[in-house]
C-alpha cells in the first residue's frame, strides 16, 4: 500500500513540477530581458559620457547620435511590461535588486519614467546639433532621470 500512494504522489508530482518550472522560467526571462536593457542602456549612456563629459577630445557625433538614439528608444520600448508583479525577487543574469516600494508607488514610478523619457527624447534632439556643450548639459539632466529612479527603486550593489 506504501509503494502504491509513494507512487501516485510522485506522479502528481511530476505534473505539477512543468507548470512551476515554466513559470519560473518565464520569471527568469523577464528579469533578464530587464536586466539586459538597462545593462544596453548604460553602456550607451558610457558612451555618451566617455566623450562628451570626460574626453571631449574623443568626440564622435555619429556615436553620440546612436547611442542617444538607443537611450530614446529603450526608454520608449516598452520596458514596464518587465516589471511584471512576479519579478519582485528573483535572478535573471544576476539577483534582482529592484525595491519593494517600485511596486508599491505605481504613481511615483511613472512620474520617474516620464521624466526620464522626455529627457532621453531631448537628448536624442541635441546630440544631432554637434554642440558638444548642449549634449553635455542635456546629458546631465537625462543621467540625472535616469539615477533618480535608481536612488528610489533599486537596492545597492552588493560587495
């Protein structure tokens, strides 16, 4: 009788762990997806910032142009739809490290990303002038969005 229930309990088992793997699965994705965006995102804004804050020297226009572009771009794609009720903890290419409170404030989140979506969008604009001073000052608002939301949503890098 033992051998018998171990048996069906282990079938049913086996059914219900797909589900719950899928799901994890998908979990895993999203914050990976996430996590990917934002690393794009800051290797553009490293780009942007190599040679227009500290190296002017090695100023590229058609660089600073594409990386401004794909700033615009990501901060228009979408990207709330990886924020997903389900990926409050979790590990994508790493653990998580978004706050509580981001799910908690919808109101505050949204007042974040528009403020950084309008700066992304005049960075995009500017970086098209060439004036390298106006690029500067345009980025400075757009990183300053951008670590806003950061200082409020994201918890510090561990050591």
């Amino acid at each position: 009788m033992k051998t018998i229930l171990s048996t069906i309990l282990l079938l049913m088992s086996l059914q219900i762990t797909p589900s719950l793997v899928f799901a994890d699965e998908k979990i895993v994705k999203e914050i990976k997806y996430r996590q990917s965006a934002m690393m794009f995102m800051r290797w553009n804004m490293g780009t942007i910032k190599k040679q227009v804050v500290k190296k002017s020297e090695t100023y590229n226009m058609n660089q600073v142009i594409a990386s401004a572009t794909v700033i615009e771009a990501i901060s228009n794609s979408g990207l709330g739809k990886l924020f997903g009720d389900n990926t409050k903890q979790g590990t994508g290419w790493k653990e998580t490290r978004i706050k509580p409170e981001f799910f908690e404030q919808p109101n505050e989140v949204r007042k974040r990303v528009s403020k950084f979506k309008k700066e992304a969008s005049a960075l995009a604009q500017v970086a098209k002038t060439g004036n390298i001073e106006e690029i500067k000052d345009q980025f400075e608002k757009t990183f300053k969005a951008c670590k806003g939301c950061h200082k409020k949503f994201r918890k510090k890098q561990p050591k």
